[in-house]
C-alpha cells in the first residue's frame, strides 16, 4: 500500500494571520463573557462543531470568529499552549 504516509505536510500561519486570529479570539472571547456565557465551553462547541451559533452575534463576534478558518485557531491555540 503506497500513499502519501512516507512525507509530512508542513502546515504554519504567518505572523500576521496568527496575530489576526489571536486579536479575533480575545475580542470574541470578551464579547461571549460580557453576554454571560463561559467562553471556553462556547468556543469548544465552535471548534469541535463549527456551527457558529455557538458565538454570540453581540459586538458582530459572530461575524469575526467566521472571518478564520477553524485550523488556523487551532495553530494559534495550541502553539500559546505548547508556549506556555
């Protein structure tokens, strides 16, 4: 069985994207606290689902959080995390 499974696939944001999805994440993270929500069980919900429903649509969140493709908050998540 022959496949792509001998390479790895490069994935990396630049630096601009990882600070453009950092700013979108705080901003949204903000506005779900202010409306009441637990942001981290919402934003769970976004991730693992993608339904944007999850977001709250005060302050356009909802609009923002859906300007950034879920891989790409994940790279920046989990490289903060790994960070420290």
């Amino acid at each position: 069985m022959s496949g792509g499974f001998e390479e790895t696939t490069s994935y990396q944001l630049d630096k601009d994207s990882k600070e453009k999805v950092a700013a979108i994440l705080e901003f949204v993270f903000q506005a779900l606290q202010e409306k009441g929500y637990n942001p981290v069980s919402q934003l769970v919900g976004y991730m693992i689902s993608g339904d944007p429903a999850y977001i709250t649509s005060y302050k356009d969140a909802r609009t923002m959080i859906c300007k950034v493709e879920r891989d790409e908050i994940l790279e920046v998540l989990i490289r903060k995390y790994l960070e420290g």
